[in-house]
C-alpha cells in the first residue's frame, strides 16, 4: 500500500524567500504574525517540478 508520498517524493526542503516575508495586518493586538513563502527543493538542491512557484517562474 502506498503511503502519502512516492519514496522519491518524500524528501524535499522547504527554502525561505525572504522577499515574500510580510506581517500581517489583520492579527490586532497581541503578538504579531508573519507569513513567508517557500522554495521547494529536492534533497539535492535543484527545483522541484512539484513546486508552483518553480513552475510559474518557468512560465
């Protein structure tokens, strides 16, 4: 039985952009959130064709 993801998909890193990094103004009082978003690279460095943002950026 195959399990949530294919042995070579298993294993991919998740590089922050920090280009993306924003605070966002909805929180009101208290500590404040941020969100930033991600590269996904395979174990070996290179893009992943799973990624959007790597898609889009081929576009």
């Amino acid at each position: 039985m195959e399990g949530f993801a294919r042995v070579h998909e298993s294993d991919m890193l998740a590089r922050p952009d920090p280009t993306t990094f924003q605070i966002l103004p909805w929180r009101g009082e208290g500590p404040a959130t941020a969100r930033m978003f991600c590269d996904i690279l395979l174990p070996d460095g290179s893009p992943s064709f799973a990624d959007p943002r790597h898609v889009l950026k081929r576009a």
